[in-house]
C-alpha cells in the first residue's frame, strides 16, 4: 500500500505516516489542513481564541424585564431582544431551553412576558398561541422559584409564596451545619445578591395592561401559590418549609437583629468579587443580573463607579450581530484556547509555532494566583489554576486547569524552570481538589451535602457542586500525559471512582457536556493516557456501549433530554462534536480498523465544510443540567480535527504526543 505524498507535503502535520494507511489518508490529511487553517484565522492577536456561546431565548426575554424594572428602556435594544425572541417561537407557541427540544414553561412566561412589556399585544396571533401554550403547561404556577422572583420585582407573583432567603446566612461560620460555602460557587453567587434583593423587595407598579393575569389558570385571588409539601411528615423539604414559614412569621414583627450587619456583610462581599481581577460576578449572567439589581436596592446610584463597572461587564456578553442580537451566558476564552492549542498541536502544528507560542504565554499569564472562594473548603496554601473566563480570580475551576495543562504541556517553552514551576504548582493544587470519593468536582471540594437539595430555592438543580466522571478522567488523562506514577494512590482512587459511577450498560454520565457520550469518551481517552489496560471488559463495555448507539449515517448524536430521561442516552441527532467525541472513546480501545471508527471517520470527512469547519446547531454543552444548556460554537471546529488527528497519531503509533514536561 503506498503511503500519500499528500500527507507529507502538509508541513503542519506530523510527517510520519504508517504504511498500514488507507487510501483516505490524504483525505484525512486535507480535512485536517482546512481545520487548521481556519482555527489559525480565528486566533486573536494576542494569542488566544474565544468562540461564542449561544444559548436559549432566556437571557434576551430577562434583560428586557430588567429594563422595565430599572425604569430606563433602551428602546433600539428592546426590539433587537424582541426580533430575538421571536425567531425562537416554537411552532406550538412556546419556547425551549435546547435546540430541538420542548416547550419549556420557564423559557415560554419569560419570553410571553418580555413580548407584552415590549407592546406586543395579548390578542395577536403569536402571542396567543404562547398563552395557549403556557397554560398548557400549567402557567406561572409551574415555573420555578428564580424565575418567579423575576415576576416577582415587577408585581406579576406575589412575594408571600417565594421562599425566604435570608441574608443572615452569610454570617454562618463554616463550621456551621450550613453555610454559603456548602453551596456551588454559582449558586452562592445567584443567591447572595438574591438574599439582598429578598429584603428590600423593590417592586415596580406595572399599568395593568403590561400585566400577567391571564397566564394564572384559576387566576391571581383563588389559589394558594405555597410550594407543596412532602406527604411524610419529616423530610428536608417539609423542615426547610417549615422554618421558612416560622421566618415569614417573623418578618412583619421586625424581629431581625443581625439583618443590618448581614447586609453590610453581603455587601461587602459582592464588591470584593465585582472589583479588580473579575469581569463581574462569578462573570456569568445570572449572578451578574441579580447583582446589579442588588446594588441598586442597596442605593447604589446608576452613575456610581462600583455600579458603572458591574453594568459595562455586563454589557462585555452582549453579541451585536446586525441580524440577530445576542446575549452570551458568559465568555470562553481560557476553555476554548486550550481546546484549540491542543488539537493544532495533535494535529502536527509545530510546538515552536508562532500562533501555539503567542497562544501558550497568553494562558501562562491567565494563571489565577490569588486564594479564592475554593480555599475554606481546600486548605491547599498555593493559590494556581485556571478560569473559564477572560478575568474570574475568585473562581478558577479544575476543567480549565487540566485542559490549559494540557495544551501547555504541548508548547515549546521558552523558559523552561518558568515552565517547571508553573507545572509543579498547578498540579498541587489540581490534585488537592481531589475528593473522599476519589472524584473531582468543578470549583469546590466536597461541595456534596445532599439534603441541601431540598431547600426551597434549590429548584435550579445547581446547589451542589458534586465529584464527575468527566472531570475525573480529564484529570486522569492529565496525569498520565505528564507521566505522573499510574500507582500512586491518587491515581487507584480516581479510578475506583470511575468504576463505580459506571452505568450498567457501560456508559458514563457527562455533567458538563451531552451527556453520556460525553461522559464516556472521556473516561476511556483519561483510562488510556493513565495506561490502564484497555482490554478488561469494563472498560470494553462502555467502548461497546458507544459502538451501540452509532447512527446510521456513522455518526453519534444525544439530546439534552437525556437529563431529563436517561433511558434515551445516545440518541439524537449525528451532530460533529459528539461524533469526534465517540470516535476518540472508540480509538481509546485499539483496533482503529473497527468499522465503528471508519463509519464514523466518514461521517466526519464528509461534512466538513470548504472552510474547515463543521456545522453544528445542536446543543452539546451543559450549564445546568435539565435547567441551562449551552452551544460551544467551537465544538464543531475543534473536537472533529482533534479526532481526526488522534486517529492519525494511534495509526502512527504514537500513543500520545511527548510532553515538554514530565513528573520527576
């Protein structure tokens, strides 16, 4: 069999190529060239890369009632949100939170209410068809307990039927059975401004046509809007109602005498985390949203310098395409940078390449080296690590550490004891994160107290921060990459871990993408860099389990409904990311003649577009699962030419690319 000339005219690439190729190595070899070219054009000039994220029609419909409730309406922003949301009507009326997905009750009141709020009338046809919908879906009632306290600052849900979120909470000490740092990092960030915005209530009088009786099915004076009770007498929830009622009791008597003290504490600590080194808070909308609202209950003015910063951060997430207004849940620079530099330099780019060099000293200099929130649950004494965002120094989490590692690892240094001590620091602190359960979570550890989960304004599906597989192999793969002892007993943990979350069809869940093909690429491509044997048959049974939800057109697709009913895990829609993803578990395993890869090789090779990337309008990124999902438009241009280069790199025999840095 000849080997292509094509192959090795590709300067980019790796030159070797094995004899044992198929004619379609310079197919590969092409689709490979045109991904790289056109991750090469998306690069900034500093370095880094940062693709969009493209969410539901959520974040439009909130900004547009956070501008009634503030009083000052952009009018030429409001429309662009309103021709936002439109496009986005579902033909049965409603909106969802994923593409293809169901009308979504949250989505579809947000989205009904910002349409009435922007003078679109109740009668016309799209707007009663959303009514029809929303009712269907059981009306305001149904919605959960943050988006109610949306309706709630413009009068449309009755402050009575929220539960209390009292603000003492931030004076708990953490030796406290509960206290803010039990909670994710995302949550404490929602709920602390949500705490302040709890005691004042700063309601807004809407004119009656701008209201929301006719989304209430028995209407607003003849139902009792208090959240159910479990039918046994003492569980979590029943107690957490329960004191939330005795709290009610007490409010109107002004029996409060740590609230000023709370406040000032909650104050105090929103500014600290909206200051120098963050582009808001926690940078991500939600918490962002909820604290300028906080701040202005708290007096602080529009013209304020504190409040002046936290609205132009907020305004960084807004995407001003002329055809079709935006808003980002948050920016991914850190992520997508490490993402591309590996893929590049898997893909045979040169480690002493100008764009991986400019790319590496950006992330070298992206290093978070303050002690954040993590640090009252992981005394590790050196602050490192990376964030998701261009600037989150109180939020640096262990997926963007790993990935930025492992592109770094990659890279030519130019200082190499630089690069040793980064190393050397940033994996202590990645493996200090390590939990009892011998698993990873995303920003703390042993955020995982159950019962946590019945409090009333849990609803979001987001108050823990639990251990994951696919975190847990990312790190894995890490560590073998970087040849980190296979033996060491961090190491036999994570993969105990890995043993026992393992489904019994042999897949693994994926919280931060969709979602069990996503789950188990990353556990076998973690169990291969670790060199665990890829023959024993449990990990043969999630390789078999990709094999088995391949689609007919040889590629892998799953749908975010997957969260919500796990009995349809693997199926959906071929969709690039998820294909690259299965291919990569496949490739893990060995045998890269399996007609399951060539299948889905094909699938790849096929759709790639003149450009060199991929289209891709599915959903395959969680934010919350069964809450908020979103799209990495990056997925679709960087998972395929990495899969196509690991298959390239197993054919050469090449395991894994040489690291530039090694464990002693």
């Amino acid at each position: 069999m000849n080997r292509s000339s094509d192959v090795i005219a590709l300067q980019s690439a790796r030159p070797e190529v094995s004899e044992s190729y198929s004619g379609a190595d310079a197919e590969i070899s092409q689709a490979i060239a045109r991904a790289q070219e056109n991750l090469l054009r998306q690069q900034r000039p500093d370095g880094h890369w940062c693709g969009e994220l493209i969410v539901d029609s959520t974040l439009c419909s909130d900004f547009v009632l956070f501008m009634h409730w503030f009083g000052e309406v952009d009018h030429h922003l409001q429309e662009r949100c309103v021709n936002h949301i439109l496009k986005r009507q579902l033909q049965d009326g409603g909106w969802n939170i994923y593409y293809g997905g169901p009308s979504e009750i949250n989505a579809s009141v947000k989205a009904y209410f910002a349409l009435k709020l922007a003078g679109c009338s109740p009668e016309a046809p799209f707007m009663q068809d959303a009514r029809s919908n929303i009712m269907r879906l059981g009306g305001i009632p149904g919605m959960n307990t943050f988006s109610k306290l949306y309706l709630a600052l413009l009068g449309q849900f009755p402050w009575k039927y929220l539960p209390t979120i009292p603000v003492e909470k931030v004076l708990l000490p953490s030796w406290a059975p509960f206290h803010i740092y039990k909670m994710s990092s995302w949550s404490r960030a929602m709920l602390i401004p949500l705490a302040i915005i709890n005691h004042f209530k700063p309601t807004r009088t809407l004119p009656g046509d701008k209201q929301l009786h006719e989304l209430y099915p028995l209407g607003t004076e003849h139902k009792d809007f208090r959240l159910t009770r479990d039918e046994r007498f003492f569980t979590w929830r029943n107690l957490f109602l329960r004191v939330d009622d005795v709290l009610k009791f007490l409010h109107p008597l002004r029996f409060r005498p740590m609230r000023q003290r709370a406040l000032e504490e909650a104050e105090r600590w929103i500014l600290e985390r909206i200051g120098e080194g963050s582009d808001g808070l926690a940078t991500v909308f939600p918490a962002m949203l909820n604290c300028l609202i906080a701040l202005r209950a708290l007096g602080y003015s529009k013209n304020d310098p504190i409040y002046t910063k936290a609205a132009k951060d907020f305004a960084r997430l807004f995407v001003d395409d002329p055809d079709d207004f935006r808003i980002q849940p948050c920016l991914s620079p850190v992520w997508d940078t490490a993402i591309n530099m590996i893929a590049l330099a898997e893909s045979g780019v040169s480690p002493e390449h100008p764009a991986l060099q400019r790319a590496a000293d950006w992330l070298k200099k992206k290093e978070v080296r303050i002690r954040g929130d993590w640090t009252v649950n992981n005394p590790h004494p050196e602050a490192s690590g990376w964030a998701f965002e261009y600037n989150n120094v109180f939020y640096p989490d262990t997926d963007d550490t790993a990935m930025v590692l492992m592109a770094l690892r990659l890279v030519r240094p130019q200082d190499r004891q630089s690069l040793d001590a980064l190393f050397a620091r940033a994996i202590a602190w990645q493996l200090s994160f390590q939990c009892g359960d011998g698993g990873w979570a995303a920003f703390d550890k042993e955020v995982t107290t159950p019962w946590l989960e019945d409090m009333p304004f849990a609803d979001h599906n987001a108050i823990l921060d639990p251990t994951c597989s696919d975190l847990t192999a990312r790190t894995l793969e890490l560590l073998g990459y970087i040849g980190f002892d296979p033996g060491a007993r961090c190491v036999r943990d994570a993969i105990k871990y890995l043993i026992d979350t393992q489904d019994d069809d042999g897949s693994w869940y994926g919280r931060w993408g969709v979602n069990y093909i996503y789950g188990t690429w990353q556990v076998l491509r973690g169990l291969r860099a670790i060199d665990q044997d890829m023959t024993q048959d449990w990990i043969l049974r999630g390789r078999d389990w990709l094999q088995s939800c391949q689609n007919d057109d040889g590629g892998w697709g799953e749908t975010c409904a997957t969260y919500d009913d796990p009995t349809m895990k693997g199926r959906g829609e071929s969709t690039a990311s998820q294909t690259a993803w299965a291919v990569m578990g496949i490739c893990a395993c060995g045998d890269l003649d399996r007609g399951s890869i060539q299948r889905g090789l094909r699938f790849l090779l096929s759709l790639q577009k003149p450009d060199g990337s991929w289209d891709e309008p599915q959903i395959t990124g969680t934010g919350f699962p069964r809450v908020f999902y979103l799209k990495y438009d990056m997925y679709r241009q960087n998972f395929p030419l990495l899969a196509l280069a690991t298959y390239v790199n197993y054919r050469n025999g090449l395991g894994h690319h040489p690291s530039f840095y090694r464990c002693e």
